[in-house]
C-alpha cells in the first residue's frame, strides 16, 4: 500500500471528524436557533461541551498513547464521529446534546491525533507537501457542512443533521482501512540544542494554545458576525473550507524553503489580519477576505505547529500541542462572553489581538531555536553535515 493511500485515508478521516463531525454544527446553529428556538446559552453550552470533549480526547492520547493509536481505537472513533451526529436530530434534550457533543469531541479527538501521528510517519523521508494534503481534509469537510446547509436551505434542522451524518459516513468509510506505518526503526529526529529543546518546545506549546484561544472565537462568531445579508454566513464558511483544503500542502511546502517559526509569524500574522479586517471594515467584500484570509492560514499552522513539535523531540508532541489547543478552545468563549451584548466586533477584535500575540511568541520561537531549520526533517541521507561551529546556526 502506498503512503499516498494513507494519505487520502487520513484526509477522508480529518474530514469526517472535524470537518463535518465537529464543524458542521456552526451553519446548522442558524436553523436549530430559528426553528427550535435554541438559547444563546444553550447554543454556547453545546459548542463548550465539544470543546470540553476535545480536550478530553487530548488528555487520553496523552495519558494512553498506546492504547489510542490502535485500529482498534481508530475504528471506534470513526464510527463514534457518525453515530453523534446521527443521534443529534432524535432528541429535543438540551441535555443529551450536551452529552451527545461531548462524545462527538472526544471522537474527533481521537481522530484527528492519530491521523496526524500516522499521516506524518507514512510521510517520513518523501515530500514535505504529502502530509498536508492530509490535514486539507479539514478544510474539504468544512466546505462540505457549509454547503450542505446552502443547498438545503428550506429543510429543517433535524434533516440537516441526518445529511451530515449520511455524508459523515460515507467519508468515513474511506478512512476506515488506514493502518500506522511499518518502520523498522524509526528515523532519528534531527535536533540541534538537544538539551533546550524541551524550552523551545514549551514556547511553542504557549504559541498554539494562544492561536486555540484567538482561533475558536474567530471560528465561533465568524458566520453570526456576518449574517447580513442572510447568504453571506454560511458562503464565508464555504470560502473558509475552500481556502483551508489546500492551505495545508501550500504551508508544507513553503517549509522545505523557510523555518517553520518564520511561516509561523508569517500565518499568524495574515490570520489576525483577516478577523481584524472581518470586524473593523464590515460589509461583503471584507467578510469574504477575512474568511479567505482565516481559512488559508488556520490549518497550515496546525500543519506547522505539529511537524514542529515532532521536530523537538517529544514523543507525545502532537498530544501535548492539541491539548493546549483545545484548552484555549475552551478559554475562548469565556473571554469574550461579556463582550457580546453590543454584537460580535469586540470580540473579534480581541481574536485578532490574541492571535497577534501567537505571532509575537512565535517570533521569540524564531529568533531562539536553531531546532526548526528548514531542513529538519529531511531524510537524513540528504542533509548537509554541519561543521560544529555551525550547529546553532539560524535559519529563515
């Protein structure tokens, strides 16, 4: 089986889980608020719910992570994915919601940790873009949910859940035979400042959870900020996946050109820019820019961010960098809940001024650490060998 198989698996499962199982929730709030007259509380709880669960999956990885990278584990996360999204329209309950969204974000958890683990070992010593193809999957299934709502304008909430979960099936019956690499020996991870990496490492952890942070407010309140005229949400979030699908592999390649802490300013940067501009500037044009912008920059830096934290040696790096995440995915919310009574533009501009921040400590990541040059994770037959005097040399 050739990695570009795995690869393919890996997409179809990140679209399955995240793009539709945990994304397809922001266009359908507008019709389960609309046609049920679901609270803003109860809408709130629902998305914290998933996040609380998403963490909870995180935290798994973390404390078993031999027992959740198993096919086993695999399996049931996939079909868990489905399940929740089927049983979301069989109830009224604010409360199994809340339980059934829990379950849905320890799923996509699970999912999108072990796709990565798996995607970025099939991908080892071949081209720097292959994984990113993979985490586009992300992006191919937000455009997905947020179609799928466009083209079922006049149906209710309940069928809208039960498309989502057909189509959740039928992506993840795609990713269901993805197997780990077989890897004799794993190749050994290229480290210069071996003994500081774990410093290096924590930066790089406090950069993404600030990104989960300004990120999941942005993601949250982006359709409801632009709801007018009544189109515009959910084609943002259409433009939103269409940007991201891609964005990882264009992210992974310009990797092989520049350190990863310079594309990292460099995302974080034009993603604050794309919610500042969404919140300041208003109408249209500047809602479909700032979702092109959002879109194009979100997933790479994910993509980014995890190859970096393999890069710096930690063996659960992409467990430990998604737990942060999801931390700041819970935090978000609760920052700017008392800035939502005159409307959505303070809250993201604080996203905005949060993921600048992200960039500023990606900056510091840049100017410090040699360990995430350019050519880090090249198969090691094709690296250049340093003389001593050059080993801490910086790059980009």
């Amino acid at each position: 089986m050739t990695p570009h198989v795995h690869i393919a698996r890996g997409a179809a499962a990140l679209a399955a889980a995240m793009g539709i199982g945990r994304f397809v929730y922001t266009p359908i709030l507008p019709l389960m608020t609309a046609q049920i007259g679901l609270s803003p509380s109860a809408a709130s709880g629902l998305a914290t719910a998933n996040y609380a669960g998403y963490l909870a999956g995180a935290l798994a990885a973390v404390a078993w992570p031999r027992a959740t990278r198993t096919t086993l584990s695999w399996r049931m996360a996939l079909a868990a994915v489905v399940v929740s999204l089927l049983a979301m329209p069989m109830t009224h309950s604010v409360a199994a919601w809340l339980v059934i969204r829990f379950v849905a974000g320890v799923a996509s958890a699970a999912v999108f940790i072990i796709a990565v683990d798996w995607m970025l070992d099939h991908a080892r010593g071949r081209s720097a873009q292959l994984p990113g193809w993979g985490f586009g999957g992300v992006g191919i299934g937000i455009a997905m949910s947020g179609a799928l709502v466009l083209l079922l304008p006049a149906t209710g909430w309940r069928t809208a859940w039960l498309a989502a979960a057909a189509l959740g099936a039928v992506v993840a019956a795609i990713a269901w035979h993805m197997r780990p690499a077989e890897h004799d020996a794993a190749e050994p991870t290229h480290v210069d400042f071996q003994h500081r990496s774990h410093r290096w490492f924590t930066v790089l952890l406090v950069c993404y959870t600030l990104e989960g942070v300004g990120y999941i407010i942005a993601g949250t309140f982006l359709v409801a900020a632009v709801s007018e005229p009544a189109w515009l949400g959910s084609s943002a979030w259409v433009v939103v996946g269409l940007a991201a699908a891609p964005s990882a592999a264009v992210w992974a390649w310009a990797s092989t050109r520049w350190s990863r802490p310079t594309l990292l300013v460099i995302a974080l940067t034009l993603q604050a820019s794309g919610i500042a501009l969404t919140a300041v500037v208003g109408g249209p044009t500047a809602a479909l820019v700032g979702a092109l912008l959002f879109g194009g920059t979100f997933i790479g830096i994910s993509t980014i961010t995890l190859a970096a934290g393999r890069v710096l040696g930690s063996a659960s790096a992409v467990a430990l960098l998604t737990t942060g995440y999801s931390l700041g995915q819970i935090v978000g919310p609760l920052v700017v809940t008392p800035l939502l009574h005159n409307g959505f533009r303070a809250a993201l501009i604080t996203s905005a001024a949060i993921v600048l921040t992200s960039a500023l400590t990606a900056l510091w990541l840049r100017v410090g650490c040699a360990a995430l040059t350019r050519d880090a994770d090249r198969p090691a037959a094709a690296r250049r060998p340093r003389p001593p005097a050059e080993s801490g040399a910086r790059h980009g």
